[in-house]
C-alpha cells in the first residue's frame, strides 16, 4: 500500500506544482490588474485546494517564525498557541521584565 501511495504521489504531487505554476503565469499574462496579486492568490488557491495539508502545515509554522521575530524584537511569548488569542485581545499590557 504504501509501494501505491508513492508512485502517486510521485506523479500527482509535481502535477499540482506544475498546474499551479502555470495558473501563475496566465494570470501574469492574461489577468487584469493587479497581475501579481490576482496571480499568488490563484497559485496558493491551487495548492491549498489539491493539497490542503499544505494548510495544516502553514499555520504553525507561521507561528513558529512569529515567535522567532518577536523574540529577536525582545517580546517573549511563554508559549506559541498564545499568538492566536492575541487576534480577540481589546487590551494590551506592557511591563519591563526586572533584571
């Protein structure tokens, strides 16, 4: 089973990238103003409509890079999963940590 899984996905897989690369280019071509955005936005509606676990992976990893920078930018957050109550947060706190 796992023998069929690879052999189609070996052919269905560079069939999506392919598909979604060429949406990107007639919408270059073709697509009225603004090409580049009417272009990515139909290129990521392909992928995340053939492969939508391509979704599930994307969030978290956006909330891993957003940990990362706002760590960088000396904002520590005790706990990724909190970036997404900060989306229905009305009020902010800020305090200095103490050395």
């Amino acid at each position: 089973m796992q023998r069929l899984a690879d052999q189609i996905s070996g052919i269905f897989v560079p069939a999506v990238l392919v598909l979604s690369a060429l949406t990107f280019i007639a919408w270059m071509i073709f697509g009225p103003d603004p090409r580049l955005s009417y272009a990515v936005t139909t290129l990521v509606a392909v992928l995340v409509i053939a492969c939508p676990c391509a979704l599930g992976l994307a969030a978290p990893t956006a909330i891993m890079v957003g940990t990362g920078k706002a760590a960088e930018n000396g904002i520590l957050v005790r706990g990724a999963m909190r970036w997404r109550s900060c989306a229905e947060s009305t009020r902010w706190c800020w305090t200095r940590p103490a050395h």
